[in-house]
C-alpha cells in the first residue's frame, strides 16, 4: 500500500543516538513516498553516520554546523520554510530537554526554534535517561505546547539495558508522518469501525466454511481513515499486520462472534459527539454447521460421504442497533444483470447509508491488489473507477464523508 507524499516537503532532523542509522530507511520511505525531504544532523549524528549518506539519500545537501551558508537557504532559518513539518528521530534526551526550554545552542535547536509547522519527536535514549524527573517533565510539557510524541519501543537497548527507549520502528514514523501531513478536519478523531476478511465457520476443529475474502480493501480502508485522523478499530479475521499501532483492533473468526465484537464497540462510540461511521467491508458466510463437531472428525468413520446440515448465520446489518451511526456496506456480485439492483436494494432492506457495489469476474478476483467500486447512495451513483485499494479507499472516505451533511 503505497502512500503518496508527493506535494509534500519534510525536514527530518536527527540526533546523536546509536539508533541513527534507522534514519536512513526512515529518509528512504519518505523519498520513497515522493516526499521532498531535507536533513539537519547535530555534530554527535555525524559520529554515527556521515552527511553524505542523507544527501545520497535525499539528493539535497546536508545542513549541519559546518555546512550552514547564508548565501543559499541551508541555514537554519531558510530550511525550515521550505517544509511543511518537522521529524525528529532519533531525539536524544539530551536534545529534547534543550527544546522543551527554548535552548538554541546547536543548528538543531536553532531550526527547531525557529520552525513554525508541526514538530513530531521521536525519543531514543536509555530507559532511566528517559524516565529521570526532569526528562518526564519536560516531555509533557513538549506535548503540552503541542509536539507529536511518536513514544519508543521497549526492547533490548544497545546499553544492555531492556525497556522503553529503543526508537520507533521507521515504518511507525513514517505512518504517523502521513497522517499528520494528511488528516482532515472532518475525521480528525472520529471513531470509526471497519470490519474485514471473511468469516470462519466451524465444521470441526480444523475445518471450517469460509470464502476467499483476502481483507486486502479493509486493510487499506483502514489505512485510509487512520490517515485522515480517524480513531479507527478494525475487526478482522485475516490479522492487521502493516498497519499503523495506533489502529486498535480485534480478531474474530464466526459471524456470531464479529455481530457481538462489532455491537460492543459501537456501544462504546454512541456517545462520541460527532457521528460514528461503521464500514461492513467483512465477507460473512451465510451458512454454518448446525451441529459443529467436537475435535477432529476422522474421515474413515465417514465412509464415502459427509452431509453436514447447514443454519443461516444472522444477518448483521439487520442485527445491529445503529442509531446515528453513518453505515457503508461492502455488496460483491458476479451477476452483470442484477449485481447493481441488489446493491440498491441493499440500502433499504438493511436500512444502511450506502453502500460500495464491487462486481466480480470471478473467483480469481479476490485477493488481488486493485478493486473497481461504484459507491451508491440513495441520491446518487458514483463510479470511483479502478485502482489500487488504497487509492480507492480513500476516493471511499471522500464520498463517505458526504453523508453527515445528507
């Protein structure tokens, strides 16, 4: 799922800590994701690692204590007016005690001062380094002044040590980066609900009735939101790896179990104060055993044949109490003729806010990278084309916003 940073410049400034060669494949996703990206080093970085591989890295000179010019814009006031945020990471204790209290004693310090767009800080320091008083103190009051603290993992230090003060993995920065570049007004907090992949019906212990949903569109929905700034909980039967941490989310297996996972949080976003969204992108199986069996069943007590007696499995949409939640549907159909109708249909039989009409050629349609939607409301149709999943969930956010406003 490649995201798009392409309008956008990023000043990455990095500190003197052992973690600092992750700033490397941190400057390589942003560039990656066709960010214009800069780099400040303080003269302990460049212990670590050399200015020259950022400018390999980046294609744009380094500025440090050395290289600062007042002739061109590497300087530490010009910089920070060519980007539209700040990352800092690695961030020494050491460097984020200094700019909790305005100190201005290092290039690093100075741009910092002096930048005017949202600073994000990623600490990498000993664990006690970071736990001492004065470092706690000074880090709620960074975020008091409104730094975005992306907080370290806990892990086996390069000190020996083991607890909270390994640097963020890059990928983390980077997802909390995009969303901070990229989030709307309108999502910013909102919570919102997304279910995905297909449900998992027991026949016995090891086998089960499933489709062959690969929760590719709910992962990258998910995605989508969580850039906007949505407060997104996924519930999944195919895992969330990849996705951001901040994404909570729950793992089912029966529909049974996704209608109760999915009611309780929705209970827990009624009192929200904007509308909750629910997205019902989950293939849910229509059928399961009725009488699931106990262990494994051993093919030789079957003979030539099993029959297995199916029920109905509830129908969620129908289930589900969702007063003043905003509801999308996911409808996949392989019939040309009435695919859309049924889709249609769907916004009153489940009473639901619209509903995304995928239509499918046939089985090897699932799974793959690319998606064709048509988002129906009761108004109108809006074709959204084919493309990537996430390029099309967030053409699906755009359209979901509407509905508050109906």
């Amino acid at each position: 799922m490649q995201i798009d940073l392409s309008s956008k410049s990023i000043l990455l400034a990095v500190t003197g800590s052992i973690s600092v060669y992750k700033a490397c494949d941190l400057a390589r996703l942003f560039v990656k994701a066709g960010a214009e990206v800069h780099v400040i080093m303080t003269r302990s970085a460049e212990r670590f690692v050399s200015a020259l591989t950022f400018e390999a890295l980046t294609r744009n000179p380094v500025l440090t204590e050395e290289s600062e010019s007042w002739s061109s814009t590497l300087n530490h006031i010009d910089i920070g007016k060519m980007c539209d945020i700040c990352v800092v990471a690695p961030a020494t204790a050491n460097t984020l005690n200094k700019i909790s209290q305005g100190f201005a004693d290092t290039i690093l310090t100075q741009t910092l001062l002096a930048f005017q767009g949202d600073i994000l800080l990623a600490p990498a320091a000993n664990t006690q380094m970071l736990a001492n008083h004065a470092s706690v103190k000074n880090l709620d009051l960074l975020q008091a002044q409104g730094y975005t603290i992306i907080h370290p993992q806990e892990k086996l230090l390069a000190c020996g040590d083991v607890g909270a003060g390994g640097l963020a993995e890059p990928t983390e920065i980077f997802f909390e980066t995009a969303r901070a570049l990229l989030q709307e007004a309108f999502w910013l907090d909102r919570a919102v609900i997304v279910t995905g992949g297909g449900s998992r019906e027991k026949i016995d212990e090891v086998r089960y009735i499933s489709n062959f949903s690969s929760g590719k569109m709910a992962k990258s929905l998910c995605l989508a939101l969580y850039l906007k700034g949505a407060k997104v909980h996924y519930l999944t039967s195919m895992g969330a790896e990849g996705l951001p941490l901040s994404i909570t989310s729950e793992a089912f297996e029966e529909a049974e179990e996704l209608l109760v996972q999915t009611q309780n949080a929705l209970d827990r976003c009624k009192e929200n104060e904007v509308s909750p969204y629910l997205f019902m992108v989950a293939a849910v199986a229509d059928f399961k055993a009725q009488s699931p069996q106990k262990g494994k069943v051993k093919k030789s007590s079957l003979g030539e044949t099993w029959n297995i007696t199916l029920t109905q499995n509830p129908d969620l949409l129908s289930t589900l109490q969702r007063e003043g939640i905003k509801t999308v549907a996911f409808k996949a159909e392989m019939d040309s003729k009435e695919g859309l109708n049924n889709a249609v249909n769907l916004l009153t039989q489940k009473k639901v806010d619209a509903v995304c009409y995928n239509l499918l050629q046939d089985a090897t349609s699932f799974g793959g990278n690319e998606n064709e939607i048509t988002f129906i409301t009761k108004e109108t149709q809006v074709a959204l084309g084919r493309a990537d999943k996430l390029s099309l969930s967030q053409k699906i956010v755009d359209q979901a916003k509407k509905l508050d406003r109906a």
